[in-house]
C-alpha cells in the first residue's frame, strides 16, 4: 500500500509541474527578457554548437514555444497548417493539423503556440483559434472569428499571438461590433466583446498591463492604440497610431505608469502615461529614428533597444526622453531579444549576432550566419534553458549557449 501511495503522490506531483508551463511568444512577461544564467559571454567563430535541427516545417514564421519537456512550432505545407512537438532532442513526437492557412503573399502561419495549464493555443492567417491537448495534438475546441465574430481579414493575413489572463483568452478581431473579445480558455465561448473603435485589426501582439487596480489590455487596431479593460471589455482610452500600411505589429513596453508603443515604415514609438486611474493617457514624447516594424523592441536599465525599419539601423533610445543614444548598421536590422545583459540581434540578412550595449555603442562580440532553411529570416528568437532556438523559414535550429 505504501509503495502504491507512493506512486500515486509522485504521478501526481509530475502532473502538477507539467501542468505549470506557462509559455507565451517573446518570453514570460512579453518582452523580449529571457531570465537565464550561465550563458556564452562570446562564441565561436562559426556560432555556438548546433544540437539540432529538423528542416520539414514547411512555411512560416513561428518562434518556438519551449516548455520542460517538449518544443512547439507551427508550419504551414500544403496550404494547411500543423503544430509540431519535439522533445528536447530533436525527435519529432507527433505533428498535428490545424486547418487552411494564409499562402497569398509571405506565406505561411505567423503565430507562436501560447501553453497553458497542459493546452496550447493558436491563430491561423485567416482567423480560426484552436484549443489544443498539449500532450497529443487534439482540438479541444475552436473558434472561426470571421465567421461567428464578423471579423474583417487584413492584407497579409490575421499574426496574432494570443494573450491569456485568468480563464480568459483575447483577441483582437477587428469587426464593428466584436472588435475585441474575450474567449473562455476551456471552451472558446464568449465572455465578452468590445466595440473598440470599429477599426480592422493590425497584426498586432496585444500586451497585458496592470495600473492604478486594473487589468489593461493594451492592442493595436488600424489607426489606434488600444487599452480595453481586461475584465469586462470597456475602452478606456484610444491614441492615435497611423502609418502606410496600418501594420503595428509589436508588443507594447510598461513599466511605472508608462507604455511605449512602436511600429514601421517610418512612424516610430509613441511613450505614453497613463492616468493615475489608467482611465486617460497622455503623450509625453515621440521617435522617428527607432520604427521597428515587426522585430520588437526590449527595455533595460533606462533604455529602449530595437531595429527600425525605414532607418535600417539598431537603435538605443532613452526611455525617458526618447532622445536616440546612438546606433549601428554592423548587420541588417531584425527582432532582438535580450538575457544576461546581452542582445541577440537576428538580422533580415540572416545573421545572428551576440551584442553588448554600452553607455556610448552596440559592441558586436560574436555572429554567425544561419545555415539552414528558407525565405525570411522574421520569426523570432528564444532562449531556454541555455538554448538558443532560431528559426527560418522551413528549419528550426537548436544552439546550445550554455558556459
């Protein structure tokens, strides 16, 4: 009896850590800052070690969503699109299908799996959110946001990477009278729908903030900025956010009261403060010169790092004024990511570079080019467990950064 007790404690004792995998697109808290130690300070001339790679995912741009036991990716062949888990060496352990994904122009699925509580979740190009069994691929439930919330598709298709809080998952839709939603994570049904401004969407990666006792959920649609009260869809406060082609595809920046917003194609961040009621905002600066169009941006020690898109450069700006510290064009402008200190910039010219930001420069300490996959070098990166995951196109790549 003890030793059957004993088993059962145990099983239950595994169930409960699995079950504690909390993964979400550019890290835990949504910007961009791995909490690792023990990492690489410099690397070989040819690039940290390559553990593995698998190179059939078909197109895409995903980042991997790794957990304590399995790797998650999506890819599109066929025009269908599947999620594929790996364990932490590489073997694949089933792939499983999604439904029809966006292949009309830069094909292929754009959204990172989001894990919680043993479910994963998922936005198709056109606009299909699924519910997953974790351990095997299953549908547990999915929602059509064209057809059941009247959503409006976009020019290059529905990118976001979904936003969870509590039972709820959001997402910005983009109709007249569901522009924004909230879905029961169990079971895809309505929680609530917000009106918003009645504007399309604009392949933007919603954030979750929380000021003055509110939960805020911050997105951006066609010409705004959004902040939605998470808990029962009132719009709290608009601010204008327009450029060529209304894409504004980053996650916003928070910290003490302040939320800095940034998109492309040479409309650049706006820093706003919120109200002490988080009821109001007001602008307090705006830059030009840092307009990253899809790459994010990360926040450290008074600093604001990223790459612009018009200014295809690297760009330091002071969180405080906005004022640009300084710059580099030592590789072509990408998403970055940062840990120990250190940026990892992964360039559109398909070079990853280990970076160390200094009060007066970006110090390019290593690069390395990306040997495998296709297309555009968009997704990106991810440090786990003293890993770097890089993916391009068809391949994903697993570098060990570990001391």
């Amino acid at each position: 009896m003890k030793i059957k007790l004993t088993v059962v404690f145990m099983l239950l004792i595994t169930s409960q850590l699995f079950s504690q995998d909390f993964v979400q697109w550019r890290g835990i808290n949504r910007d961009g800052i791995y909490h690792e130690s023990g990492l690489l300070k410099e690397w070989p001339e040819n690039g940290p070690q390559l553990l593995w790679h698998y190179d059939g995912l078909g197109e895409g741009h995903a980042s991997a969503a790794v957990t304590s036991d399995v790797v998650f990716t999506t890819g599109t062949l066929d025009a269908i699109t599947y999620v594929f888990a790996f364990n932490h060496e590489g073997k694949l352990l089933w792939k499983s299908e999604v439904g029809k994904e966006w292949v009309e122009s830069w094909p292929g699925v754009r959204t990172t799996p989001l894990i919680k509580d043993n479910k994963l979740y998922l936005m198709t190009g056109y606009g299909l959110i699924v519910c997953m069994n974790q351990q095997n691929g299953e549908i547990i439930w999915k929602v059509d946001i064209m057809n059941d919330y009247d959503g409006r598709n976009i020019v290059w298709g529905m990118c976001e990477n979904l936003v969870i809080d509590g039972d709820k998952i959001f997402c910005t839709v983009g109709g007249i009278e569901a522009n924004v939603i909230a879905l029961h994570k169990d079971t895809g049904e309505l929680i609530w729908k917000s009106k918003g401004k009645g504007e399309k969407s604009a392949y933007n990666t919603p954030g979750l903030i929380e000021w003055a006792g509110l939960k805020i959920y911050v997105t951006a649609t066609e010409f705004s900025i959004l902040g939605i009260n998470a808990d029962n869809g009132e719009l709290l406060w608009s601010h204008p956010q327009t450029n060529q082609y209304s894409v504004h595809a980053n996650s916003p920046l928070f910290k003490d009261g302040k939320l800095y917003s940034v998109s492309g194609y040479g409309w650049g961040g706006t820093m706003l403060q919120l109200s002490k009621d988080g009821k109001s905002i007001t602008e307090l600066w705006r830059n030009e010169s840092l307009d990253s169009r899809m790459g994010g941006v990360v926040l450290d020690n008074g600093k604001i790092y990223g790459g612009g898109d018009k200014s295809r450069k690297w760009v330091c700006l002071d969180w405080e004024t906005g004022k640009e510290l300084y710059d580099s064009k030592e590789i072509a402008s990408g998403n970055l990511i940062m840990a120990e200190g250190l940026l990892y910039w992964y360039g559109t010219s398909g070079e990853v570079a280990l970076v160390r930001p200094t009060e007066t420069n970006f110090e390019v300490i290593s690069k390395f080019k990306v040997p495998y996959g296709s297309a555009q070098h968009w997704a990106h990166l991810v440090i786990d467990h003293q890993k770097l995951y890089v993916r391009h196109g068809n391949s994903l790549m697993v570098y060990s950064i570990a001391e």
